[in-house]
C-alpha cells in the first residue's frame, strides 16, 4: 500500500482491540451480587405477604399446649383424681392439755369422737410442751404424717400448727391445746374443709393457663 498508509517493518498491526478480561470478572460478579439482592428481596415479601413469623409461633403455642407438660410449664399443679387421706375413723388422736384450763383435754376428745376419729391417749401435754403453746395448739406425728392423717386434723382446728416427729414410730397424731384454744372448728365448717381436702379445685392459674392454649 502506498501514501500514508503504507506498512512499513517486517511485523503487520493487530486489526482487533485488546480483549479486557478485568471488566468482563466485574460484569459477572456484578451479576451474581444483583440475583442474589433481589432473591432475598423476594423471600422477604413473600414471607411478610404469607405471615410466616405469626405461622410460626402459633405452631409454637399449638406445640406447648398439646405437650403433656404443658400444664406444669404454666405453672400449675392439677390432679384429676382426689387425694387419698385417711378417714377420720382411721385417725387415732391423743388429745393433750398444754394449758392451765382443766378439763379441756377430754371435752375436745369427746368431741371429736362425734365426729368420727378414734381416741387414744387423753390428759396433760408433756414437759416440753406443757405451758409453752401460745398459740391455738399444735398438730404433732410422725413424718408420714404430713400428707395424711395431720392434714385430716387439721380441718378440726385449722389455726393449730403442724409438726412432725422423724423419731416417732406409731401412727397416731397428737392435739396439743395452747393458751389460744376456743374450741374445734364448727362441725360444718370442719366437713366443708375435709370434702375440699379430699377433692381440690383446680388452682385459678391452671384455669387461665388453659385459656391461653
């Protein structure tokens, strides 16, 4: 070729620009970073659109209710059959004088053997306890007697304090009269006290606890 635009040199120029490698990985990774935000994106609005979190936690709440620990986890502490507590025929009481009233001792016995309990020892209350009870008496046996026969007598004097003895090795329980005694709870009061101990009601936040469910 000839004038100005004659070659000259024994090597002939490339005819094609340099291929740019750098910008193409940018364009690609560019690509990738868009897809990605806008399928998150999505997945959001699908999620918001659906309720996926209030799904969630009602299918928690179903899970919780339907456990069988459910009632306990709220809290509560109900049986669907009765307590089993001894009769009061089945209860021997020694009724006991800790005070300086005579005559106490066997007119509180023969009241409760009206009402049902068997009668042992009846007189004066020992030296450790003798003069020393302020209170309206006290509610003394042995360790087993704690959930059985202590609670019974109990409903006949409710104000009187319960103790056990982990020495003791009879079954009976003992009525020990303090200075405060007035006398046994009424008769009716006593079996209202006495059905309730032996069939609870269902304690108010076990109640609401199953309403949440």
């Amino acid at each position: 070729m000839g004038g100005k635009y004659r070659i000259t040199g024994d090597k002939y120029p490339r005819m094609r620009p340099p291929r740019r490698h750098g910008r193409l990985a940018f364009l690609g990774v560019a690509c990738v970073a868009v897809l990605g935000v806008l399928g998150w994106g999505t997945w959001q609005l699908v999620d918001v659109f659906t309720g996926g979190d209030e799904a969630s936690a009602a299918d928690r709440a179903a899970a919780a209710c339907s456990s069988p620990d459910s009632a306990e986890s709220a809290g509560t502490n109900v049986s669907s059959t009765p307590v089993a507590l001894p009769k009061p025929g089945k209860v021997t009481v020694n009724v006991l004088n800790a005070t300086t009233r005579g005559g106490l001792a066997q007119k509180t016995a023969d009241e409760l053997k009206k009402r049902g309990f068997r009668i042992g020892d009846v007189g004066n209350a020992p030296k450790e306890y003798d003069k020393k009870v302020d209170g309206t008496g006290v509610l003394l046996g042995p360790a087993a007697s704690l959930k059985a026969a202590l609670p019974v007598l109990g409903t006949q004097l409710p104000a009187a304090e319960q103790r056990t003895d982990a020495a003791r090795k009879d079954t009976s329980v003992d009525l020990i009269i303090g200075d405060g005694f007035k006398g046994l709870a009424k008769k009716a009061a006593a079996d209202t006290a006495l059905a309730a101990l032996a069939s609870p009601s269902p304690a108010p936040s076990a109640e609401k606890g199953k309403k949440g469910c």
